[in-house]
C-alpha cells in the first residue's frame, strides 16, 4: 500500500475512482438489465397467450403432418386450419408442434396472425423465462451499487449507510433467490407436463 493510500486508510477517506472497472461494470449491468427486461416483456406476453387470458382461443384442426429436414434437423410439420371458439375458420399455415394424426384437435390460442400452444406445459415453459428474468434484473440491481463505488466512491460511502438502501439491497436480493425457486419448480411441472402430454 503508498503512503497516500495509508493516510486515506487511516483518515477514513474513500479510495480513488476507478473509471475504467466502473464502466465495464456499468455496462455489465446495462446488458444484464436491458436483457431481463427483454425477457421478461417478451415471456409475460407469451405467459398471457398461453393462459388463454388474451387472444383467440380456438382449436387447431390437423389436415396431414409430413416431416422436414434430416439428422438433428428433421422435425414433423403439421398442415391444418384454426377454427376459433365463435366458429371462424382462419387459415394460419403450419405448425411444428410435435407429431400428430390427421383429424386431431389442438388446443390453441390465436394473435396478429400467429398461433400459441395453451396448457400447462406452455405456462410453466414461460414462467421459466420469466423467473429467470426476474432474477438477472435482481442481479444487474445488485451489481449497480459496484459500479457506483467504483465510479463514485464517497457517494456510494453514503448511500450505503443509508437504512432504506440496505433494507433494499436485501429486498432485491430476496426477490431474486424466490424467482430462481420459481424457475426451478416450473422447470420440473414443464418436464412432467411434457411427458405426461407425450405418453398421453
């Protein structure tokens, strides 16, 4: 340690700025947040649809389905139309949802020209993204004060003598362990979900 870093020590005053960490720390953060908010924006949207809580419900009436592709690419394309709850018939395309036979009826929700599958495989899908979400916000929240430091150490000094930014910092911290939880237990309903559909 210099002697003038000694004398801050022994003064009690902050250490010196750190611009450049404070940026790549700050931008961390940016990427982290815009992410989660991204995220989370795009999974509530699809959480919505696939709960049925907007949108067209409606059922998907499979004409034929064919494969496509070879090796790990192939998948089962399926060829129908979507006849909605109030007895429209709308043409949507295909759908690659699995395999199914000709004659079945998928539960389905329609919006702006695209379809989502309903049920609770779906919701616990989308609930997985958001819960991560949730938790990479948590963690860009948690991160910011870092950066803070490093940008700005005397103020950073006092915001975390502040009472409200402790009981805060643990707020945030809280919330992001309970969306991890979240995640994790969609994950396992969507695994049972999916296999239950599968052997159904």
């Amino acid at each position: 340690m210099s002697a003038p870093q000694r004398h801050r020590s022994h003064i009690g005053e902050p250490p010196p700025r750190d611009l450049g960490l404070a940026s790549v720390v700050l931008l961390l953060v940016l990427l982290l947040g815009g992410g989660a908010v991204a995220g989370g924006c795009w999974g509530g949207g699809n959480l919505a649809y696939a709960a049925r809580l907007t949108g067209t419900p409606g059922l998907y009436l499979v004409d034929h389905c064919e494969p496509h592709g070879t090796g790990r690419q192939r998948h089962i394309v399926c060829h129908g139309v979507f006849q909605a709850d109030d007895g429209r018939r709308l043409s949507v395309g295909s759908i690659s949802t699995g395999e199914h036979w000709a004659g079945d009826r998928l539960p389905m929700q329609y919006h702006g020209g695209r379809l989502n599958q309903v049920g609770v495989a779906p919701i616990a899908g989308w609930m997985i993204l958001l819960g991560f979400a949730v938790a990479a916000l948590s963690g860009a929240l948690q991160l910011l004060p870092v950066g803070v430091e490093l940008a700005a150490p005397a103020a950073s000094r006092r915001l975390r003598q502040a009472g409200w930014a402790a009981r805060g910092r643990k707020v945030v911290a809280s919330v992001g362990t309970g969306a991890i939880g979240v995640a994790l237990a969609a994950g396992v309903v969507f695994l049972v979900a999916s296999l239950a559909t599968k052997w159904s």
